[in-house]
C-alpha cells in the first residue's frame, strides 16, 4: 500500500457539449481501450476530454470512427495512464442531448444517424 503524499492538479471538465441534463444521471460505467485514442489530439495533457465519441468494440469501448456505430460520448474527463494498454474505467453518456459545434471532435452526420433515437443532435 503506498500511504506517500501527492500533489496533483486538476483541471475544469468542459462540459458545453451538453445539451440538456437528460441522460446525465443514467451514465454507465464502461471500460475504454485508450491505445486507439491518439496523444496529439484526444490528450495532450493526459486527459482525455468529455464529449469524445465512442463506439462498443467487444468488452471495451474506443474512439468512433466512420466506420462504426456511435455508442456515445465520454461523460467526464479521464486520466490517461502512462501504459495505454492499460484499460481504464470510465463513463459514457447513451442518451441525452448534445451540442455538435461544442464536442471535441465531430461526428458526421451518418454518424449521428446511427445514434437516433438515443441522442439529439442540436
């Protein structure tokens, strides 16, 4: 058990990419593959950002693309470890209203479609 003392800093969740609280109290904890998410541009400073689109990949979830169905979007912000095959524990909002100009990477809109009737995209 390591009992030494750290100091670590926070930063403010963005959560703008929300478009209303339906949904926000149903998030479910989810566990996400982090190696498909790239350093540069879904973490520079070692938190990957809320409102992140995922897709169900088996037992994990990973970054949507084009070429799967959107799941849903990363809730909260969440620390990436340093080993990123490590996976880690998170939560995903499944239904609800976003803001597509706020999230932090956009989802086309054939993307959206395949998320009807789950999310509204305003």
């Amino acid at each position: 058990m390591d009992l030494t003392i750290k100091r670590e800093s926070f930063g403010q969740d963005d959560q703008s990419w929300l478009g209303s609280a339906h949904g926000t109290n149903a998030a479910q904890t989810i566990t996400l593959d982090v190696s498909t998410f790239t350093a540069e541009e879904h973490y520079p400073d070692g938190w990957l950002k809320s409102g992140l689109p995922l897709a169900k990949s088996e037992e994990t979830y990973v970054l949507w693309t084009t070429e799967a169905d959107l799941a849903g979007f990363l809730f909260t912000t969440v620390r990436v470890p340093v080993d990123t095959a490590t996976p880690v524990g998170a939560a995903i909002l499944e239904h609800g209203r976003v803001k597509t100009a706020k999230l932090p990477v956009s989802v086309d809109t054939a993307g959206q479609a395949t998320a009807a009737g789950r999310i509204i995209f305003a």
